[in-house]
C-alpha cells in the first residue's frame, strides 16, 4: 500500500529521526511504497494567512502537493514528539494550510439528517491513520490519572478532531515515553515494537470513534441523543465501545 | 495592574480584531496597562529550531522580549481562533519558543517530595491567564455531549499544560461561538459580556486544579494517590472539585 509519513522534528541526529529512518525501511521492505513530508526539511511554511481563509480556489503549490500526497496514501502516519501535549507548531500550522474549505472541511451537504460529510466521512474516507509520538514523560505521568492527563484524552483532539474529521480511520498510537534514557536495548525493543505496528498497519482495529451521520446525534445541535450512552460525558462518549477496552 | 495580551489572528477585519482593540480599550479605561504580542503583525516565528532545544543560554532577542512581557504581566490573555480544536500553529509556536528550558519548564528541584516547579509553581507564579476563544461551531458542539468534544477538555492541554504548568492561575475561559452568524445586536452582547469578564479578571475564581506539590500525587510516578478522587479517570480527576461546578 501506499504510506505518507508527515514528519516534524528539527534535529536530523534526533530518536525521532532515527525511528522514522527504521519506519521507511520496515515500510519498503515489505513492498509499501512511501513518501515522506519532512516538514522542517522543507522549510514548510506554518501560517494560515488571511488570504488563505477560506478560499476554494488559488491554492498555492505546497498546499496542493500535500493534498496530492494525501489522496495517494492508504494510510497516513503522523510523526512527531510531543511538544506542550500536542504537535509542534510546524506540523499544526500545516493541518490548517492543507486542509483547506472544501477538502479538509466544509464538504458535502447539511440537511435535517446530515452535517457534511465529517467525523467518519469525508475527502479521507477509506484512509487510516496513526500518531507516533515521543514524549520526555513517564508512561505513568500519562496514565489514567497521572498528572499530564490521560494519553488518550490529551491526543483525542487531533484523533478525532483532525484525523476521523475528514474520514480517516484512526489506529491507537504508538507511543515512546521517557525518551531522556534510552539505550541500545531498549531502542532495539523499541523498533521491533514499532515494527510490529507497521506490520499490522492494514488490520489493526481502529478507536471506535461513532459516526456523525449515522443515528447517534441529533441534527443540528449534534448532541448525543439521549438513549445513546446515557449519562456519559465529555470525550469518552464518542466512543462505541468503553475506553477501558481500548 | 499590567496586562499582557497575545494575540494570533491574521485578518485586521476580523471579529478577532475588533474583540481585540474592544478588550484594550475596555481595559485601559479601567486603568490598566496593557501590552500586546500580536504574532501575525510581528510576523512572529513559529518554527522551534534544533538549535533551540534546549539551551539554557544564547536565547533570541525575539524570545527574550516575549519572557519579559510576560514577567511585566499581572494577567496573560492568549485570544485566538479555535482552528481544528486548539490554538493556531503560530501561538503555539510563540509557546514552544518562549517556553525556554529554565523559564517555561525544568524549574526547581527534584526529590522524593517535589518534581521540579510545575503545576501549580514556577516561574509565572501568582499571575492570572484566561483564554478568549471563538468558533465557528454552536455552543451545543461543544456541549459535554457535543460532537466536537466538551469545551473545557478540548482547552485542557491548553489551560493545564500551558498556562497551569509554569504557575499561573487559570480563569474560565471566554468563549463566542457561531461567528459566522453575527448582527450589530449580538456583536454589542459579546462585548458586554466579555467587558464583564475583563472587569473582573483579578477576582474571578480560578479552575481549580490540583497541585503538583501538595500531597495529591505520589511522586515520582505522578499519578494521584489512591484516596483522591477514588475510581476518577481522566482530565476531570485533576480538579478539587467536580466539573459540574464549573
């Protein structure tokens, strides 16, 4: 399959780049294809400018390279370290670039049973996607209750709010916690970790996320309706199955 | 008391700007100092260099300037766009720049009984921050329901791991929502609102998160201590009182 890799990491001597070098290889020698959008190699530029909201037509050329990547994979992997508990700014600012009115948004129609074609519908239906992130923190500060706030919690913004918006199925994370102490052996461990979900990338199921247009929202409050998961409220309600199973 | 404004939008004729220049004029009248970091106009850069990671020393004058206006400050204001459910890329680049190793993060010491000064403590103690947030979405789409997710879980990372994590003291957030449909009559009630809240930014009670240092945690894990909030998951288990409330 086809597997565009969009990178944010400045420090071409960084783990990151490391695991993204081990990614590609693993990608290739199992006969994907794979292109790659390394945004600081690129000098990418990460400001949505005024000119740019929202215009349909006169995209510049970098917008509509990204956009043609996009539509060529099969799947998409995110790759970034966490930075303030959410991607560096370049990677953010190329989300709002890319996607423009009409492709990452604002698509399809709005009637009394549906608004647009997002959340499991879109320009990406079809496409899956996975963050890989690193983090200096401890897996526990980011447990259930650990102090950082729950992993799940902290990425469901860009899981469901960025990823499932336009289509994209979304698979569980793969995450490298405490990244200040690696060594040999455990950067070993982690690529054969890594390995296996890059193996795995076309069956693993994806975060059962509901779909906006199917019965679970009232049009166009879209609220829960009651009878779905009663009781239950914020991000975890937009789950079919409990976190916990996650 | 001294005001620091920062401020991310593109488009002077925006909504955004006019709340802007609402707020300055509201606040000065009440006596106040006020600066502003308007990024666009600065043509702020929100690229965080390898060379910037970390250093302690050799920091940018760009940076420099930032770090003392917001030691100036009393109360920090970060107004912006909700752009795909957080900050625009380059506010979170003025986060990641400005938030240098020994002034945003990597205060203070570790020990069995402390893990640095964070979460409660560091170096912008005792200043207040709120947010100033519009969106396109209704209110109802950001409802504990809402298929966007909950407003105050979508500004967690923001609220707890931004402007909480150096020491500030987070407000309620100030949120317009539906911009697209605004008449003269709404316009009018949003700054009505909005100058309530600018009039009250020294005695509005804070969100109340709990303290890294202050015997909720177990330290050096970091989760919370079994007795607290017992069985609470989640973003909400880090708050002395239930989200109900606030």
């Amino acid at each position: 399959m086809n597997v565009l890799i969009v990178y944010a990491h400045p420090d071409p001597n960084s783990l990151n780049a490391a695991l993204k070098h081990y990614a590609i290889q693993r990608l290739q020698t199992a006969g994907h294809a794979v292109q790659v959008s390394d945004l600081y190699a690129m000098e990418w530029n990460a400001k949505l400018a005024a000119s740019e909201i929202p215009k349909l037509e006169n995209h510049r050329a970098d917008i509509l390279r990204e956009q043609e990547k996009l539509l060529w994979a099969d799947t998409v992997i995110f790759q970034f370290p966490l930075w303030w508990f959410s991607m560096p700014a370049i990677m953010k600012g190329w989300v709002e670039r890319v996607y423009t009115l009409g492709f990452g948004y604002g698509v399809g129609e709005h009637s009394d049973v549906r608004w647009g074609d997002r959340y499991g519908e879109g320009t990406l239906t079809g496409k899956r996607a996975m963050l890989m992130v690193t983090a200096g923190g401890w897996e526990s500060h980011y447990s259930p209750r650990g102090i950082n706030g729950a992993v799940d919690e902290l990425l469901f913004p860009i899981h469901h709010g960025i990823l499932y918006y336009p289509g994209m199925e979304v698979l569980p994370p793969f995450m490298v916690y405490r990244t200040g102490h690696m060594d040999d052996a455990r950067y070993a461990a982690i690529c054969e970790e890594l390995g296996q979900r890059l193996d795995t990338l076309a069956t693993t199921p994806p975060i059962p996320f509901r779909r906006q247009n199917h019965g679970d929202y009232d049009i166009p409050v879209m609220t829960l309706k009651s009878e779905i998961a009663p009781g239950v409220e914020g991000f975890k309600a937009h789950l079919h199955q409990p976190p916990s199973l996650l």
